[in-house]
C-alpha cells in the first residue's frame, strides 16, 4: 500500500505532521478524523505536491457560484448535482472546468474541501476552512450563505476603495500629461523669441526651458530609466518581509489615507473574524487564516501575536490592546464579546461600524481631493504661463522706462 504524508490541526488549531500507510487518499483522511484531526493536505509520497493549476477566476464568479450553491444545497439538491449544473451554466469557461474537476473529485471520494483545496487561486485559506467546518457540522448550506455574504461585504469594500483612488490617480496623470504637453511643445516656440532678447532671463523662464531641454533629449530616457529603476526596487523591496511591514507602517502614517487603510484593516480584520468563527471554525485556526488574509503586514503581524497569546492562556481582547494599533472601543467591545460568549456578534457589529465609517471617508475624501487637484492644476499650468511671460512683461516694462 503507498505511504502517504500528511498535515492537520487539532481542534484548538495545533498543527502536526506525519506519515500514514493506507489503501488511498480518503482511508489517510478518515483515520485522521477518527483521530480528532482536521485535515489540511495529505499528499503520496513520490508524487509532486501543491495545486493543480494557476486558473484564477473573478470574484464576482466565485460569489454568484457560492449563493448559488447554498440556494441548490438548501433545496436539497444533492453537492455533486448542484457542481454540474453550476459547472454548465457558468460563463467563464476556465471556471466550468475548474468546477467540473472538483465535481470529479467529489465524486471519487474526496471531500468538498478538499476537492476545492486543490484550485489555491481560485479557493483561498478562508473558503476552504469555512467549507470544511460546514461539512463537519452538517450545515454547509448556511456557511456557504455567510460566506456569499462575506465575498459580497469584502468586495463592496474594494469597490469603495477604488473609487476613492481611481478619480485622483486619473486626474494627476491628466496634470502630468498637461504640464508635461506645454513643456514639450510650447515652452521651446518661447525659448526661441527669447533667445533673441539681449537681455538676462528671470530665473523660473531658465528652470523652465532647462526642464523642456531635457524633456526633449536623450537625458529624459536616463530619468525614465531612474524612474523604472525606483518601482522595481520598491516592488522587490516589498516582496520581503521587513519591506512589506515597513511600506504597510509608513501607508498607515500617510495624511487622510492612512486613516482609511487603517479602517479597512480593522473592518476585514473584524468581518473575517467574525464569518470564520460563526461558521464553527475554531479561534487559533480563524486567528491563522485571518492573519493570511489581512492584507496589511502590521495587522498581520498584530494577528500573529494575539494568536500566540491566546494559545498561551489569554484572552483575544489584551494582546489586541497591548499593540496599538486598534482602537480602544474596538478592543473593549471584543473584551465583552469574550466575556459574554458573543464575540461573533461584537465582532459583526464592529465591521459594520467601520464599513460604514470607511464609506463616510471615502466620501469625505473624494469631496476633498476635488478642490486640491484643481488647485494644483491651476499652480503648475498657472506656474508654466506665468513663468513664459515673464521676459515679455520684462521686456515691456524696459522699452516703456
């Protein structure tokens, strides 16, 4: 028989690790469970682990193929019935083979959340955990409902956020565009008049034309190059763990948008939480996935602490306050929670509070950015006119003395 190894958690989220011999793949995750062991991966030895393939699917596919499952499963519709009619109508042709292939792999004996283990890209840490609670607890029907309702809440949060960053960005490249038209094409048809006064220039005509000389010669590919160079830097430096912390830090220091991102964080931190553990996973398990799906490194780091402390004997709510970085209501309302045996519903009601408070600042934010971005359109056009004119004012003002 081949050997098999494998990786699972006990209930209170410990991890552990080994080899077991048995006939196939499900007589490992059966023995693992009659163990009390939640499993994670169970891999053949001699065979190539990791997914399958690296398809990625929208998220507006997942979250209609997740309400839709839940509405089928409800209506007590058989899993693997409800994967080939998904598997048929979907739209995208990538996620209908994905489907049918999780639909195979239930059908050969395999969990769901195994099945969907195998698809990383698609399924990530939080879908396959909350799947997989749904399963142990018979009640996969209405974890798939609350995990619609997450994948619908988190991407209504990303919508709020582009918008909030898609009108300033469009809008300074337009500045830049503009600026960058006049220097290039207008400033050297002035430099050349100029060139015939017999007199000095002042001293923002000469930045002025210095800047246009380059712009307009072999020194503008060495910026360009300079400025290549910078990104992928910084994207290199933001692979690495102190890079990501330390970019992640200093964007929570930003003025205006480092408030928002911190609400984003608290409010994902606050949703995930809250989802994972009404679903019935377990708080260390919950505290590791969302850890992995906090999308800030300072967060993530913070998560990581608390988790450790919980396991050692504390509750959630003083490591959280020890750190800084929530606020005090925040981990006051979580203390409750714990002590209540409501900590879901604390946790619910403080996503709630801060969605509605990062719409309010997005808002105040677009309100905001408006005003300043015609304003700095009007200095640096402004600055380039004022500059242009200048020697002619100049020169004007020496014929009439």
């Amino acid at each position: 028989m081949p050997t098999f190894t494998y990786v699972a958690r006990t209930r209170d989220g410990q991890k552990k690790s080994g080899t077991l011999t048995a006939e196939n793949r499900q007589a490992v995750v059966r023995s693992l469970q009659s163990q009390g062991l939640i499993t994670d991966n169970v891999q053949e030895r001699g065979k190539a682990a990791g997914p399958k393939r690296g398809t990625k699917v929208k998220a507006a596919e997942i979250l209609v193929f997740t309400r839709q499952l839940s509405t089928i499963v409800n209506a007590g519709l058989p899993l693997l019935q409800g994967l080939d009619i998904l598997a048929e109508q979907t739209e995208d042709p990538r996620f209908s083979r994905v489907l049918a292939e999780i639909g195979q792999d239930v059908e050969g004996g395999e969990s769901f959340s195994d099945a969907l283990k195998k698809h990383p890209r698609i399924f990530g840490d939080l879908y396959v955990s909350m799947v997989r609670a749904g399963e142990a607890s018979g009640n996969l029907d209405n974890v798939l409902l609350q995990l619609a309702d997450y994948l619908e809440s988190m991407e209504e949060l990303k919508r709020r956020i582009r918008a909030a960053m898609t009108y300033p960005v469009v809008a300074f490249a337009m500045i830049l565009l503009i600026a960058a038209g006049l220097i290039i094409w207008v400033v050297p048809q002035f430099a050349e008049i100029f060139s015939s006064f017999d007199a000095e220039l002042p001293a923002p005509t000469k930045l002025l034309i210095f800047i246009s000389d380059i712009l307009r010669s072999w020194k503008m590919l060495l910026v360009i190059a300079g400025a290549v160079a910078a990104v992928m830097g910084l994207r290199m430096y933001g692979r690495t763990e102190a890079g990501r912390y330390n970019i992640d830090k200093n964007m929570l220091k930003l003025p205006v948008f480092g408030k928002m991102l911190r609400k984003v964080a608290i409010s994902r931190f606050a949703r995930t939480l809250s989802t994972l553990t009404r679903s019935g996973v377990p708080i260390l398990g919950a505290l590791e996935i969302v850890e992995r799906t906090a999308g800030n490194e300072v967060f993530a780091r913070v998560v990581r602490k608390a988790g450790d402390a919980v396991r050692g004997g504390e509750t959630l709510a003083d490591p959280l306050a020890r750190s800084g970085e929530f606020p005090s209501m925040v981990t006051r309302m979580i203390g409750v929670g714990e002590k209540t045996g409501a900590l879901e519903q604390m946790l619910g009601k403080i996503s709630d509070f801060y969605d509605s408070e990062v719409k309010a600042a997005v808002d105040a934010l677009t309100s905001l950015i408006e005003p300043i971005l015609i304003l700095m359109m009007g200095i640096v056009v402004g600055g380039i006119v004022i500059a242009l004119f200048m020697p002619i004012l100049q020169l004007s003002s020496l014929v009439q003395g």
